[in-house]
C-alpha cells in the first residue's frame, strides 16, 4: 500500500523527467537519487530538532502539572479560570477535580518516562525499520519503471466485449486517486509550514514539532488545524506566556483555519475532488465509530473513492448504452 502511495504521489514527476529526453528506468533512478538526497539532508536537520522538542514538550507539562500549585498562579488569567471551576464544582459536586488532576499527573508522568524508552526503542529496531526504508522504496521503484508494462498485462485480461470501456474507467479511476493522494500529501506540507513559521513568528516553543503533528494529523480533516490550535495554546500556557500571547496564537491558528478551509483545501483539491464538509464530517465520524482511528484515517479517501467509481461507471455505462 506504502508503495503504490509513493508511486500515485510522484508519477508526475517522473512524466516530467521523461519529456526532457530520458528512458523511463534511467528517468525513475535520476528521482530516486535526488529524492533520497532530499530526504537526507532534511532528516538531517528535522528529526533531532524534533526529538529534542518532544522530550522538552514532555517534561513542561509534568512539571507544570506535578508543581500545578505554585505555577498556576503566577498565570494572569489562572484567578478566571479558577473562579470558573470552583462554579462548576459548587453546581456538579460530584464531579472529583482532584481526582482528575491526580488522574492527569499519573498518565502524564508515565508518557514522558517512556519518551527516553520509545526513543532507544527506535534504535533498537534498526533492522526494521531498515527493512521499510528499503523495501518501499524497491517495489515503488519497479512500479514506476515498468508501469506501462504492467498496465498492458492487466489489459490483456480484458474481454474484448468491455475493454474499451474498461480502459476509460481504470485510467479515469487511476487518475482521480492519484489527484486526491497528491492534494491530500500537499496540503499536508503545506499546513505543516505555515503552522511551524506562524508559532515560529509569535516565539513559540515547539513550533516545528507542533507544525508536523499538525500536517501529518490533516490526513483526518480539520484535525490539523485543531491540533495547531489546541497545542499551540497549550504551550503558552505551560511556558508562562502572557494572556494576550495567548489569545494571539488561538487567533492565529484559527485564521490558519480558516485559510486552510477556504484556500488551501480548495486550491489543491481542485473542483473534480471536491467533497462537501458534511459528507467528510459524517464520513470521518462513521470511520471512528466503526473502525476507530484507522476507519477516520481512512474514512474520506474511501467514500471518495466509491463515489468516483459509481459516478464514472454510472456515465460510461450510459454512454455505452449498457444500461
């Protein structure tokens, strides 16, 4: 799945490679060779950043937590907030805050304990991830060089009765899913800088972390941008920001927001990809309560992909007065 992904996101590039003149073997290696150089010099310079910002994000909040009492009230708007709770508890006493708290504090210390652990866990599994990093790679490799040979095997099978409309749905089909992985791969990256430049801009800490999980979680649409929200806001708040620090990154990254759903998204989707935010919406609620996390992940490409297929098949069928 991980290889034919990576062969739908950067066909395109090879299509450009090979109009300047080079086979298609030697068009794929040339990608590859710069690809991986890429990826090299930016893992280079991201994953310690990275790492680094983790563990740092980790022991802020248990310290903030652990040592809540003393910490909470040098925070200007922590009299509000607590002011609030203290009405909640008066009207709901059954709820238990020091419960909660011990609760958090618990889960909290535990995570960041095993941060260190994870860490030395991806090291220790060196070999495997060696593994994918290689084996990917080398089936995306022989997808790409000889795709045109693969296509005409599968043709072959064909009845001759269905092949031409059959090559007009397939080739339909292969070329809206590629639309939408590529959309969906670029927004992602996209959302990820803008996010780490903005909380980079207003001095955040974390901000490169907080961008990538912000990126890599818009695969579940408009988690990204609630994910920018809610940590960015939350760091504030663990570093002792000021209240209008505070409120200025909430607003930032709800425009964020509303540039993602209204620009962003659109522009790379394209008016063939569109899908309405209700649809996304119920699809990616049906996907979690069905199948959890990997039905939300999965959810959106899935009803795209059905609707395509009918909508094409549908109109081909017409126009081939098979039905």
């Amino acid at each position: 799945m991980l290889a034919l992904i990576f062969s739908f996101l950067f066909n395109p590039l090879i299509g450009v490679i090979e109009r300047l003149g080079v086979k298609r073997a030697y068009a794929v290696l040339i990608f590859f060779i710069v690809f991986f150089l890429n990826v090299y010099l930016l893992g280079s310079i991201l994953v310690p950043v990275l790492f680094r910002q983790l563990l740092s994000f980790g022991i802020s909040l248990r310290d903030f937590i652990n040592e809540s009492d003393m910490t909470m009230h040098q925070i200007p708007y922590w009299t509000t907030i607590e002011a609030v709770l203290n009405n909640i508890n008066s009207a709901f006493p059954f709820i238990d805050f020091d419960n909660i708290r011990n609760t958090m504090i618990e889960h909290i210390n535990a995570a960041v304990e095993r941060i260190p652990a994870f860490i030395v866990s991806l090291t220790g599994n060196v070999f495997r991830i060696i593994t994918y990093l290689i084996s990917v790679p080398i089936i995306s490799f022989f997808i790409l060089k000889d795709q045109t040979l693969l296509r005409k095997k599968f043709y072959a099978l064909i009845p001759n009765k269905y092949f031409e409309i059959s090559i007009i749905l397939i080739d339909k089909i292969r070329d809206t899913i590629g639309t939408y992985i590529r959309a969906i791969f670029t927004e992602m990256v996209i959302l990820a800088t803008l996010t780490s430049i903005v909380l980079s801009a207003l001095g955040i800490k974390f901000a490169v972390l907080i961008g990538i999980l912000a990126g890599i979680l818009n695969v579940i649409p408009y988690l990204g941008p609630f994910t920018g929200f809610v940590l960015g806001g939350l760091t504030v708040i663990l570093t002792g920001g000021s209240t209008q620090l505070l409120l200025l990154t909430l607003l930032c990254m709800w425009l964020l927001n509303m540039l993602d759903n209204t620009v962003i998204y659109p522009l790379v989707m394209g008016k063939n990809t569109n899908i309405n935010p209700a649809i996304v919406i119920l699809s990616v609620l049906a996907g979690g309560l069905t199948f959890g996390l990997l039905g939300m992940l999965l959810a959106v490409p899935t009803v795209f992909l059905v609707s395509t297929m009918l909508s094409l098949l549908y109109k081909n069928l017409k126009q081939f007065e098979i039905i």
